[in-house]
C-alpha cells in the first residue's frame, strides 16, 4: 500500500510539473541562444553591456550595435551578424593603454612596503609606496586579471604587449589608480601621466612626469591637445597622429 501510494503521487506531481513548464514556458529568442554561443563568455563589460549574455540580448532585440565586443574581434563580429543578417562592418582593435611611464628608475619611493603584494592592498598606504600620488604602482593587479598574459611588470611599471591585448578592459577596473584606457591601436600617441600637480613639485616626484608647459598644446597643429590642472590631455577625434607632440615635449611624457 504504502508503494501505491508513493507512485500515485509521483504521478500527480510529475503531472502538474508538466502542465507548469508548459504554462509557464518562457519564450526563448532562437538568435539570442545562437549569439551567447558564439560571443567569447568573457564577461569583462566592455561591450558595455552586463556580460555576454546581456549584450547577445541587446544584439537580438536590435538595440546594440555589431563589433562592440572587443575581446571577440572581427570573427566575431562577422559571425553575430550573419547570425542577425547585418552587415559586420569595421571594427578598430584596441588595446590598455598604460598612462604612466615612471619606472623605478624614473619615480622616487616614500615608504619600503612589506605587505600584500597588490596595488590594492598598497594604495591604501598613504596611496602607495610610490613618491607620485597618481602613477602606477607596479604590484601586477592588471596583470593578475589579464585574461591574454598580456601585462608584465618590469622595473616597477605595468606593460601591454599590443600584440596579446584584446581590449577587454578589466585590467582598467582592477586598477586602484585608474591609469588604464581603452583605445584603438591606430593612435600611436598618448600622454603617459595623469599626474595633476604643478610642474616644479611633479620633477621632485617623477623624471618623466608631465610638468603642464603647454608647449604641446601650443605646437599641436591639429589642435588635439589641452593641458588641464597641469596635465596634457589628447582628443584622439582630433589627433592625426603627426607624433609633433612627442618630438617637443621637454620630459618625455608623451611617448
């Protein structure tokens, strides 16, 4: 008896779980499933989309562009829109831009740091171990989370092999200093400082600091570059990549 009865209600409840997912079934976006299985699952948000699901989502429903997915690249790219029935288009590489180039030869230091090896843990020490406030910190956290090995440190600062990058963009989050962007690889000029202090206390701290001299601004032709709380900032829209600023920059900020 006690069987029978155990039976019979497996066959009610397997009953009423059949009626449920048939009520309840959520329609599901063939094209949707097609493109989460073709985007790289790498989750890092450059897309600017929560994952890759998010983004295959947006892509189905007709609100988010194609070649957005900088870890993909053109492959992908071309295979999302044979999957939409668009066209690919172009799609720029890009590439982590270190915007800092004081190396321990280069940057004094303020403090012997013996703790946890991460420019997390040491940024909250009097904001690193580091004489400049504002540069790399050299502890390898962009490294760490660096899906493609494409970050090394070496002598104190960070480093992209261009070559390895895909653009994803989590070594800029996983930065305490905020000194990593995302750019295409065409622009071959960059300001490699953020350092917002006046010159003359920047050439205490750093060797290649930008000192805010304006003789870029001043020389840039293309009028690409402003220099804001003594520091150069390029507009890449404007920048033809003529490397004129390179050549006349007095301490070799902008390489």
């Amino acid at each position: 008896m006690g069987i029978i009865v155990v039976v019979v209600i497996g066959l009610i409840a397997g009953l009423i779980l059949s009626v449920a997912s048939i009520v309840f079934a959520v329609p599901v976006n063939e094209k949707e499933e097609a493109l989460v299985g073709v985007l790289p699952g790498a989750n890092c948000g450059a897309c600017g989309f929560a994952g890759c699901s998010g983004y295959a989502a947006a892509l189905a429903a007709g609100t988010a562009e194609v070649g957005l997915c900088s870890p993909g690249g053109p492959d992908v790219a071309a295979e999302c829109a044979e999957i939409l029935g668009v066209s690919a288009g172009s799609m720029e590489k890009k590439v982590a831009i270190i915007q800092c180039a004081g190396t321990c030869d280069s940057v004094s230091q303020k403090l012997d740091y013996k703790g946890i090896d991460t420019c997390q843990a040491v940024s909250q020490m009097w904001s690193g171990d580091s004489a400049c406030q504002y540069g790399c910190l050299g502890h390898g956290d962009c490294a760490a989370v660096c899906p493609e090995n494409a970050i090394t440190v070496c002598n104190g600062l960070a480093t992209v092999n261009t070559d390895l990058c895909v653009g994803c963009g989590l070594c800029a989050k996983a930065c305490p200093k905020h000194i990593i962007i995302i750019e295409p690889l065409k622009f071959t000029q960059h300001v490699r400082c953020v350092n917002k202090d006046k010159g003359a206390e920047t050439r205490k701290t750093c060797k290649v600091g930008c000192i805010g001299c304006m003789k870029c601004q001043k020389e840039c032709e293309a009028g690409a570059i402003t220099v804001t709380n003594f520091n150069a900032t390029i507009d890449y829209d404007k920048c033809t990549n003529c490397g004129h600023c390179k050549e006349v920059c007095p301490v070799h900020a902008i390489q």
